[in-house]
C-alpha cells in the first residue's frame, strides 16, 4: 500500500548537511536517524541511534552509547564510527555546518574508541547534548564524497538508518520512499510514502478531496473549513510550532562585517524598523488573513512550548499606533514628499501561498498609510530562498518551525551564523548581529538550571524583539486532513493536540495505520484515531527549526 503526501514547498537539497527548507529537512528524519530522538506521545528524550549516554561531573564530556543489532538501510551495522565521522565532518568542513552548524561549534572534539561508544568533548559546558538534532550519515557511503557542496545524495536507494528509503527524486514532480525493512523500530506497516508536489494548496486540496492524496497539512483556514463535511476525509487542528514572520533588512553583512545584498538604507536605522513593525495591525492579520487559526506573534518560541514562550510586558509591548509611527519616521529624517510618500520598499514572498498573497495586501495598506509604498514581488520557493539568502531585499516573508529545546532557533539570529565572505555557509535567519543578544545566548548554551536558562531565553526574545530585524506575524496552528477511508490512524507527536506532518520526528508518517489493518504497535507511540475515536494515550505540550528555514515556510519556511 501507498500512502499518497501533498508538499507545495519544493525542495532545497537531499543532501542533509546543506537542507533547510522544512520540506527537505522532513524527508531527511524518514531517511536518517539522530544520535537521541524525541518521543511521540510527549517530546521527552528517547532513544535513537544511542540509547543510553552519561556527561562527566563537569560537564565537558559526554558518552553515548550506539547499541549493536541496528542497521543501514543496505545491511551494513550502524556504529560509533558513523556518529564520529558525521560530527567530524561538520567541524571540518564549513560547508557541512550549512543546515545545522550551531549544534557543533561548541565542540572541542570527537572520537569513536570503538563501535559502540562515541565521546563527545566540548568547550565549554552545553545543555543541548541530547538535542543534536543532525542526521546521522553512514560513513562507508559518505567518506567517498569528493564534494559535500557538490553532491546530491542521489544515488538510489539511498542508503540510511530511518525508516523509509529514498528511492526515486524527480525535481517538481514527486518523491518516492519505500519502508525500510532493516529499520531497527521494526518497519511501517504499508509498502510506499510517496510526496507528490503541486503549485498551490487549493490544487492540494482538490486532490485530497478527489482521493489522489491521502494526507495534506498547511491549508489555508478557508480551505480547511471547507473540508469539514467531506466523507471519507478526516480533519486535525494542532497548535503549530512554527511561526510566520516579517524579515526586515536591517543592513545585512557577512560574518566578518562586509555588506552584503541591497536592502534600503533606511532599514539600518532601528527607529525606522519600529516604526514598520508598529504600523502592522497583528490582531487585523489573525483575524482576517488566518480567520483565528492563529496567535499574535511576538516572540521567536511559539506558545506550544509554554515555559520557553516569551510574550512583552505591558512597557516592552509595541502597540498598533500608526500615528506613533509617523511621528517616529518624521523624527529618524524621513518627512513625506509632496506625493505623500517617504520612501519605498520592496516585499517579497511566495508565490502560491495563501499567506503571503492575502497578508501582502494588508500590509500594502498599513505601510501606505505611514507613508511607505509597497513593491510587492511574489515568486517561487527557491527564487525566495536566493533573496533572503543573499539580502536582495527590503522585506519578505518567512517563517520557521521551532524544536523542542529553543536552541536552534535562538542560535540562527547571532552573528556567527551570517555567511562567510562569499555570501555563502551560514545559516542566519534576518541577519541580525548584536553583542547583547550573542552574549545572552552563550550564557543559555551553557546553563543547566532550567528556570535559569529559561529566563536568559526570554531576554533573548525581548532583545530580538525590541531591535527589530523581523516581526513575528503570527504562530500559525497546523492544519491538516487525510483521507480516512483509507487510512485509519496517523500518530501525532504529542498524543494530545499534536501535529501529523512536521514533526520533531518521523512518527506521523511511520505509525500511519492503514484502513483495515491492525492498530499500530505500541512503540509507535499514540495514535490519532479516526470519525469521532479517541486519542490514545495522554501527555503534554511540547514540540521545532527545525531548523533553518530559507524555505518560506519552514524549518526554514
């Protein structure tokens, strides 16, 4: 059997040390398992590659131990050796840090004394260790890469620990999986996962509806309502862990302080980019845009991960006050001209999606009304992902899903994740580079007092926020349905109002239960059930960035 997935993102890379659209980065946790994995039901630490790890007294040493009897996908044992060789690799060779180098940069070595132990020394003490969320290569494939910028990983099968095998890419087509039968969990209990690409979400839908796809996610409210009677179709409505933001150039440069891109001028001046961001009405974009399928943004956590979530006070809040704002830009030098306009920006974001096209318009009058003209320039995943990856902007869209430890997220906005002098190798999200936030997220890296280091995170948040090179729109909830008549149960991660697709995971797609077949074994974690059945089992919230985004939706988005 095979189980048909809707994706509207295209794909950056299958190559996963350089893979950051959220589209690309869900295919690789199919393909290649990380060193420790997150739970379905509630997102706690589990087993993956290693099940079981100890730090030293001090921290600086950790030891991770990679069992025997687990497997890639071509027969070949997994060992300590191909945990090394990946990490080694990523501190090697810059290119190999591009999706997920802030993970490693603290690490002052590692080694594999035999197969089953890996040793992990770091510089300084670091609270993440059991939330490397890298893929782990196998060594026998990847030590014959000449190139990693250069390789496609495209050599079908290809070769991995997860529990499905890529076996056929078609750029803009589709992508074919089939379930890996030396998968350690034991296999998926259907044949074939196949993602199959269209231009928008409502062709998604359409096909959905028609039985030529059995699961899609990243509806547009309106298309998700519509939905709602459909037989054989099956809804879910998660709080989302991701966010969809506002970029604001604020005069991009790469790590070493040479500028780069042509973002206005004017956007340098923090002045002026508070004043953008108090000129947009948040309440108007959830209401109107998401149709309440969605929470006001502020700060870069989302709700879904309480205790890290950072929400401005009633002196930090940034109020929609369009007079303030125009009092505050004729304060920073920019008066209207005889036309009534200040100056003009560009706007760019996907072509496509509902969000952009529908919030553009908003924004096109909130920004007229300051003074500030809108050139608003949809285009494709990848031709967004050049712009804000090279600064050939003024504003665009983003967004990005969020992990479960704040981390990753956190770590895309400090100035050592800009790009190096060609442009390229870093991973920053709005190019933002400021002594204060990078100093604050040292500090958390290393803190192991949770309420300690949860406070350091919420100022980090308040920071970012307060200096403005992005404003979080909104934190959008996930909303998805699948074909019920032939699929009965997906797993959701958490158990309780959690997500199918985009997980912190792969559990959505692996524990999908087929109509007509038995329920799914209980290592699988719950399951959501189908036409008015339970959720099994109970848990918390939690949930990622994931991690980069360039996508315009993704890990990055």
């Amino acid at each position: 059997m095979i189980l048909k997935v809707a994706i509207v993102q295209q794909i950056d890379s299958m190559n996963p040390f350089l893979a950051v659209f959220q589209s690309s980065t869900e295919i690789n946790r199919l393909m290649y398992d990380y060193l420790t994995a997150y739970a379905a039901d509630d997102q706690r630490v589990t087993e993956g590659l290693a099940n079981r790890w100890e730090p030293s007294p001090d921290k600086l040493t950790w030891t991770f131990t990679v069992p025997d009897g687990k497997r890639w996908s071509d027969g070949q044992p997994v060992t300590a050796h191909d945990v090394a060789f990946t990490y080694n690799l990523m501190l090697k060779d810059e290119v190999a840090r591009t999706a997920n180098g802030s993970f490693v940069t603290n690490f002052a070595s590692v080694a594999a004394p035999d197969d089953r132990t890996v040793v992990i020394r770091t510089k300084a003490p670091q609270v993440t260790m059991l939330a490397l969320d890298i893929p782990i290569v196998p060594r026998h494939v990847w030590e014959k890469v000449p190139s990693i910028k250069d390789y496609a990983n495209d050599q079908m099968p290809v070769v991995g620990s997860g529990p499905f095998v890529l076996t056929e890419h078609v750029a803009g087509q589709f992508i074919k999986l089939k379930a890996n039968k030396n998968y350690w969990r034991g296999p998926a209990k259907y044949d074939e996962l196949h993602f199959v690409y269209f231009q928008n979400s409502d062709a998604a839908v359409q096909a959905l509806t028609k039985g030529e796809v059995d699961l899609v996610n990243r509806m547009a409210p309106a298309q998700f309502d519509s939905l709602g009677d459909k037989p054989g179709v099956t809804r879910n409505k998660a709080q989302g862990r991701r966010f969809v933001e506002l970029l604001i150039n604020p005069g991009a440069q790469t790590r070493t302080g040479e500028p780069i891109g042509d973002g206005h001028a004017a956007l340098k001046d923090v002045r002026v980019r508070r004043a953008i961001a108090q000129a947009i009405d948040l309440d108007a974009l959830v209401q109107r845009v998401s149709l309440g399928y969605a929470e006001k943004g502020a700060g870069l956590v989302p709700p879904v991960f309480g205790k890290w979530h950072w929400q401005p006070g009633e002196q930090e809040l940034r109020k929609f006050d369009p007079a303030a704002a125009n009092a505050a830009l004729d304060a920073a030098g920019h008066p209207r001209k005889a036309d009534g306009t200040r100056f003009g920006l560009r706007l760019v974001g996907r072509a496509g999606r509902a969000y952009d096209e529908q919030a553009s318009e908003y924004l096109k009058r909130q920004l007229g009304d300051i003074g500030i003209p809108l050139d608003v320039r949809l285009v494709s995943d990848n031709q967004l992902n050049e712009a804000t990856t090279v600064a050939t902007y003024d504003l665009a869209f983003s967004g990005w899903a969020t992990n479960v430890d704040p981390d990753f997220v956190l770590g895309l906005h400090t100035c050592a994740q800009r790009p190096g002098a060609d442009g390229k190798g870093g991973t920053s999200d709005a190019y933002f580079c400021d002594a204060t936030y990078d100093q604050l997220y040292a500090r958390q890296l290393s803190e192991f007092d949770e309420g300690k280091r949860v406070e350091i995170v919420k100022q980090m948040q308040a920071r970012f926020y307060d200096q403005v090179p992005a404003v979080v729109l909104a934190y959008e909830n996930a909303l998805e349905a699948y074909r019920s008549d032939r699929f009965t149960r997906f797993t959701t991660q958490p158990a309780q109002g959690g997500v199918i697709m985009a997980q912190n995971g792969m559990w959505g797609y692996y524990g999908a239960e087929p109509a007509g077949r038995a329920a799914p074994a209980s290592s699988r974690g719950p399951a959501l059930a189908i036409g008015g059945l339970v959720l099994l089992a109970l848990v918390v919230v939690g949930v990622v960035v994931a991690r980069r985004r360039r996508a315009t939706a993704g890990e990055r988005e």
